[in-house]
C-alpha cells in the first residue's frame, strides 16, 4: 500500500533456545485515530479485607491471608487472569538445520510460544517460530513434552502457523475474545516462554494503540504486517506466539515483535485476523484459505481526506499508485462493483479504523463467506454484497 513510513529497529521473539539473541527488524509507523480507555480500580484495606463484607471475594483474602496487608484490584485480576489462562500456554521448541560457507551444515535449536486451541492439541503461533524447523516440540505449561508435533498450515498473509499434537486429548483450551472492542488505554496481559528459558513468564500493561503496521525482517525475508496492536506489556525474545490477554482471561491478540530502539513497544496479531482460517482449521481442513477481497487501499485520516478531497475522515480509501490496479480485475470487490475513489466505511457492520483495517476485518471469514461492504462514493453511501475468495500467493 502506498503509506510513507519512518524506519525503526524491531526484535523478532524466536531466541535460540536458552540464548537470548534479538534479531533485527524494520518498522513503519501510521498514527491512527482511538478513544481513551478505563482505568484500572482501587484499593482495599487490611480491615476491609478480613471484615465480612459481601463486597470482598474470595481472592482478595486469599491475597490478605499470605501477608499483604492490602491488595488492589488490578493485583487481584491478573492473578485470576494467570491461573485460567496460563495452562493454555505452550512452550514450542524447534531445531533447524542451517547450512554455512565457513562451518558447513549444523543444527541450531530455537524456542517460542503457542496457545492451545482445541482440546485434541491444535496451537495456534507465529509463522517465524517455525520457519525452516526440522523438527517441533511443544511443552505444557505442567511440564509435559510432546515431540514429533505436526505443522499443519501457515497462513500466507499474517506472521499465523496452525500445529497439531498427534493423539493427544483433553488439553485446555483458551478463550478467543472481540479484537474489534479493544480500546486504547484498556489493560492486558501477556504469557509466554521469555527468552526461551523462562516458561510462563507473566507480564501486563495496556494496549497503547491499534492499527499499526510493520515491516519485520527474520533471517533472509522481509513481511510486512498491518493492523497490528501495540502494547507496553514487556514482551520479550520468546514470547512469539503467546496471548495477549484481556482482563477476563480472553486472547485478543498474537505477541509477534517488539521495537529494539525503544522501551515498551511491542506488537501483537489482533485475534479476530486469524479467525477465519482457525475455522477451517478446527473443522478439519489441512489446506485452509485466507479470505481474498482484491483492493488496495490506504487508511484515511484528516491528511488523506484533504489530499483527496473525501467528505469522510475516517475508513479505508480505495487507491493505488500508477501502475496498479486500486481493484484487482476478476476479484470478489471487483465482481461486486467496488472502484477506486470509493472508501470503505464498514466491513459487515464493524467500522474500519480503531476497531481494524480492512485486512484484519475481511480476515475473520472464509472463503465462500458472503458479506456487506457500506462504502461511501463521493457523498452517496451505498452497500455492496461481496462473496469472499481464496487467496492464491
């Protein structure tokens, strides 16, 4: 798309095993527009603690009774947070076998984390944590080690893979959550094998935005990756992989890079941009599709609204620079009268911008899936129904 980037220097989180080497990236910055979040509650004293009121829970005097003599909210809500979520968390362990000019072929080890997504053992990780991988294991959060795990597909748009454990059953399961209600300044916590020697590692902070995109290089490729959320929770060579969490214990979103130059900027796939394909997945498909629209377009903000002399300030604008096709000829946008110039308002009732781009939004289907598009031509707003394809790289 064409967007005017800055450069920065990002991490990527797939250490070697035990060693904790931070692998360059480059990221590009788009601010976007959000709303203020809520902020986090009070605290309870020592006598309200041990009194009898219905007010306390159980957990708050679970906390006065091991010595603290007070204990916020927040203190409360992310340990409820770590015992739900934390046996959904998995170790994921690799080896690669890399071939050099100057010491010849040898096996190097790798580690990163994975949530678990159906009782019989599909995970849910990154693509990089398993790239070029000979071999995968996976460790429960109880210790228990599964080998020979199986990569069952990759998704060819996001930073996505899909393993399964062979025979395995009656594991947890985690809870997806809304990626769309996410606000900015609302609390998150985030689970995953830090620096690939600490298992479990907990963390928390907030979402401090949404929307942004990046352009992340691990070994010889370069991705490029979009309506991403960034957060301060210290997320750390590892961690690829693992939840990011909301308060109730749901995964919002994919822990996938931090900013190497900077103090608590990190990045996280948002869940529902994995939805579509996880679907496919759980059903039983070994070759599941990204969902395909066929538009390039940019986010509009006051900026894009005045260069192109938009009567929205908000969507997505449907554009391409000389040379490319704003509509892909043939695809479903194309099939279903969507043109350049057009801005895309709403993607089957959710709004493109702060609650996601239209990438993250289309991502949440499947091919075949049928929905509405309310765009906006000139000042007329208009609704077009738009049968999903499949995505062919």
């Amino acid at each position: 798309m064409p967007e005017e980037h800055s450069e920065k220097k990002l991490s990527s989180h797939k250490p070697k095993r035990n060693i904790p080497a931070i692998k360059k990236m480059i990221v590009g910055i788009v601010v976007c527009l959000a709303c203020v979040g809520v902020g986090i509650g009070g605290v309870l004293t020592y006598e309200q603690l041990t009194s009898g009121s219905e007010q306390v829970t159980a957990e708050h005097k679970v906390l006065a009774n091991d010595g603290n003599a007070v204990a916020t909210t927040e203190e409360t809500t992310i340990g409820a947070v770590v015992t739900k979520s934390s046996p959904t968390v998995v170790s994921v362990l690799t080896t690669v076998t890399a071939n050099s000019y100057f010491y010849g072929t040898r096996t190097q080890e790798g580690a990163g984390s994975g949530i678990i997504v159906s009782s019989d053992g599909t995970i849910l990780t990154n693509k990089h944590v398993i790239d070029n991988a000979t071999t995968v294991s996976v460790v429960l959060a109880d210790g228990t080690t599964y080998d020979k795990v199986e990569v069952v597909a990759t998704d060819p748009m996001n930073d996505i893979a899909f393993l399964k454990i062979p025979d395995a059953s009656g594991l947890p399961v985690a809870e997806l959550g809304d990626s769309t209600t996410i606000r900015v300044g609302q609390q998150v916590i985030a689970i995953g094998n830090s620096l690939g020697q600490y298992q479990n590692t907990v963390t928390s902070g907030i979402i401090s935005g949404t929307g942004r995109p990046i352009s992340a290089q691990a070994g010889s490729s370069v991705e490029t990756l979009t309506d991403l959320l960034q957060t301060d929770a210290a997320i750390n060579p590892g961690n690829s992989g693992g939840p990011l969490l909301n308060t109730s214990g749901q995964v919002i979103g994919i822990n996938t890079a931090i900013a190497a130059d900077a103090e608590g900027i990190g990045f996280a796939i948002p869940i529902n941009a994995v939805k579509g394909m996880l679907s496919q997945v759980l059903a039983g498909s070994t070759t599941p599709k990204h969902a395909y629209l066929g538009v390039r377009y940019v986010p509009v903000n006051a900026a894009v609204a005045k260069q192109h002399n938009l009567s929205v300030a908000t969507g997505a604008y449907v554009y391409a620079d000389t040379g490319e096709e704003a509509v892909v000829s043939g695809s479903p946008a194309d099939t279903a009268g969507l043109k350049s110039g057009d801005v895309v308002m709403k993607v089957n009732g959710i709004e493109v911008g702060a609650r996601g781009g239209v990438s993250s939004l289309i991502a949440e289907y499947s091919p075949g899936d049928t929905i509405e598009l309310t765009i906006v031509r000139g000042t007329e707003t208009k609704t077009l129904s738009v049968t999903l394809a499949a995505y062919s790289s």
